[in-house]
C-alpha cells in the first residue's frame, strides 16, 4: 500500500465496487489497474461470496487459509488452531465445572476446523504429487 498512490480510474472503480451488487463485483476487480487493489478485491469476494470466483481461485484461498491457521504456532505470531486446541485443553483443566461444557463445544469445533483444513491441504498434496 506504501508503493505509490492509486490511479484515478481506480479509485473510480473502487466507489463503484462499493455499491453494485455482488455479482458485479469481479468485472470491477479484473478492471482494476493496481495489482495490490485487485487482491484486496479478490479477498474480500472470497470472504463475502466465493461462489462468484471461479474454482481455481477459491483453492488458491482456500489452501491459503487452510496453510495459515494450521502452522507449527512457534513459527508465527498469530493464533492458530493447534494452539488454540491447547490453551482451550489447558483451561478445561482449570476450568469452573460450569464452563466445562462450553468449553469442549468450543474445543470440538476447533478441531473440526482443524481436521477440514487438514484436508483442503491434503488434496494440495495429492494433486501436487500427480
């Protein structure tokens, strides 16, 4: 963002994309001029609606999240699943019996997390190999 400003044209196309509907929303991003405002286009659509990119991209975002927050959490700064598994694993061993349950529901829902990113990277591995 620190590489210089925007072309005018744009920050034309940047009011647009604000507020047409969805589905309109990658011609405005493939129009941009800046790469860095096209990626920032692209992932705000793969948040709001991945439906609308095409297979390829929603991988590319997809492994992309998935390599992210499954990361050894010594080799990074932010929290990531497997961390978050066990601090959650240390506090049920601390824990008020009342907050127990809450607790594993929370646990159980990272780890499915987990096991799904577990997968999407898996397949990355398998067509790689091919």
């Amino acid at each position: 963002m620190y590489d210089g400003f925007f072309p005018r044209e744009d920050e034309v196309l940047i009011e647009q994309f604000h507020t047409v509907p969805w589905e309109d929303r990658p011609a405005l991003v493939m129009a941009l001029n800046d790469p860095r405002l096209r990626q920032i286009g692209t992932r705000l659509i793969y948040i709001e609606r991945p439906d609308l990119l095409s297979a390829i991209e929603r991988s590319k975002y997809d492994r992309a999240v998935a390599a992210r927050i499954t990361r050894d959490a010594a080799e990074v700064p932010w929290l990531t699943l497997p961390r978050s598994i066990a601090e959650l694993d240390k506090l049920l061993d601390e824990v008020n019996p009342s907050h127990t349950t809450f607790l594993q529901e929370h646990r159980h829902h990272l780890s499915k997390r987990l096991e799904t990113a577990m997968q999407v990277l898996s397949v990355e591995s398998t067509v790689q190999d091919v």
